[in-house]
C-alpha cells in the first residue's frame, strides 16, 4: 500500500509528512533514557524481519497481492513508541535506497503503514487484550486485521482529500481488497507474537520493556 | 531485565536471512491492493518518481534476477536491523 509521489496533493502529503515527523521526534523524548535494554535487540530483529516479510507479496486474489504491514505486531512486542521508531526505519530504508513509496509522500507512507498499526492498532489490541484468556489470540489477530482495513480506508480518504479519485468508489475498492489482505496481516502477526511468547513469555507485553517513567 | 534468549536471537536470525534472500524468489508479481484499485479506476497514470535510490524496485543492476532480489532484500534488512538498533541503543537507559 506504497503512496508513490503523485497521487497526494501537496497540502495533503506536507500535513502527513509534519505528523509523522512530529510523532517521530514525540516517541524519541519519551523514550529517551527510558528503553529498557531488553527492547534495543527485539528493534533490530523485528525491523529486519518486517523489512523482508514487507517483500513478500502473498496473492490473495485474481491478479491482486498484499504484504505485511508489521505495526501491530511490533508494537504489540516492544512498546509504540518503540514501535514507531522501528516501522519509520523500515519506511525511510525502503523509500531511500529502494524507491519503494515516494520521498514527498514518506511521511504518509509512515502515517499510514505505521503509525495506524503502532498506535491505533496498539490502542486496539491493548482494549481487545480486556477480554477473557480464550480470546487473547484472537485479539491479536483482530488488531491485525482490522489494522490493514482501517489503513486502507484512510488511504482513500487522502485521496479523496487530495483530489485523485472519488472516495465512493475509491472506499469500496480499497476496503474490500484490503479485507482479504488484512487476513495475512492477522495470521503472520499472531504466528509471531506466539513465537516470542514462547522464548520469553514474561515480556509479551511491549509495555513491560519500558521502565516506569 | 533478562534479554531475549541466545537461542531465539538465533533461530529469529536465521528466519529473517531466509526470509530476505529467499523471499523474493516465492513473492507475488501481481499488483499490491493500492496499484489495483488504482489500475481499476483509472488514477495509476498519476504516480510520479521525485527521486532516485541505488536499488529501484529490489532489484540490483548488473546482478540476475534471482541473485539481485536475494542482495537486495539481505541489504536491507540489514540497514533496517542496524538503524533500529542505533536507534534503540542512543535512547537506551543510561545504567
């Protein structure tokens, strides 16, 4: 779901582009001094891993593919702000050295893969995590999926916004595709998240990395 | 605060370096959602390229298709994986 440059209008992909630096430089103040150790590893090892699992487009149907996002599952292991700062790494090394999602709509490119799964995605899962034990899977996987689903539609919203196409049509198209999508998105997120729970399962939650501030 | 076991660090390791050479070799060529819907309605016409980067779209000149994907995704994941960890170890807890 790469914006390329040319589909946001300026003022669209400017506004973007100051939210995801403003969020950026937030999550840096919070963090700064609090990190605990333990997360440092888990940052490189989940951004290398969202990196190569974001090169791997799984067909999902006629002639259409998708690939991961990455938010809520990295979020949901390290903390948000964490979170944000690793997804960012991915976005700008992508954007940079392989012009994947163009330089003016970098910022929307954060916004939307990024911070919509490392905060509202997050956000989510931690009200969903409420719930009975039988359902905290499933919470993992709805937080995932809806996650995609709900990126999807603001994508066509800032292209609404920007002029590019009608949100009608724009809306039914992106949401219906991304609905299938969003299922790879659930399905690699829990396989994860249940893969780290095994080796360190006192550090699920990402918030238990960060001492009390 | 006990870091993650040497040995999940090590099987994770091993994932994302088969992940990220072998990934591209079993990805999907067809459009992604967003390049679909914007086919289906007529908008694709529009993406512009304001920049240019070393390795465009994966792909490294001068090497076969199997081999660049394979280089393309080990660099990167390798420069994600270090600027995560730059980034983590300068905002670490001061211990």
């Amino acid at each position: 779901m790469h914006l390329p440059d040319g589909f946001l209008s300026p003022p669209v992909w400017a506004a973007l582009d100051l939210l995801a630096v403003g969020t950026i430089a937030g999550c840096v103040l919070r963090l700064k001094n609090t990190l605990a150790d333990a997360a440092v590893p888990r940052m490189g090892m989940l951004g290398a891993f969202v990196f190569a699992a974001q090169m791997v487009n799984v067909p999902v149907a006629a002639g259409t593919s998708g690939h991961l996002l990455g938010g809520v599952l990295v979020a949901s292991l390290v903390g948000p702000e964490a979170a944000t700062l690793t997804m960012a790494a991915v976005f700008i090394t992508q954007c940079l050295l392989f012009q994947d999602g163009g330089l003016l709509a970098l910022g929307a490119n954060v916004v939307n893969m990024g911070l919509s799964g490392t905060i509202g995605g997050w956000l989510l899962l931690r009200l969903l995590r409420m719930g009975p034990a039988w359902s905290r899977d499933l919470a993992v996987f709805g937080a995932a999926w809806f996650t995609v689903v709900a990126t999807s539609a603001l994508v066509s919203v800032e292209l609404a916004l920007s002029g590019t196409v009608p949100l009608g049509p724009s809306l039914i198209a992106m949401v219906g595709v991304h609905s299938v999508i969003g299922l790879v998105e659930g399905a690699v997120t829990l396989a994860v998240v249940r893969f780290v729970a095994r080796a360190r399962p006192a550090t699920l939650d990402g918030t238990v990395l960060q001492v009390a501030r | 605060m006990i870091p993650l076991d040497r040995r999940a660090i090590a099987v994770g390791i091993v994932i994302i370096v088969a992940i990220a050479a072998g990934g591209s070799l079993v990805a999907s060529s067809s459009p992604d959602g967003l390049e679909r819907v914007a086919t289906d309605l007529g908008f694709e016409g529009r993406a512009a390229t304001s920049h240019t980067s070393p390795m465009p779209d994966y792909t490294v000149a001068g090497l076969p298709p199997t081999l660049s994907g394979a280089v393309a995704g080990l660099v990167g994941a390798g420069v994600v994986g270090g600027l995560a960890l730059v980034a983590g170890r300068l905002l670490a807890k001061r211990t």
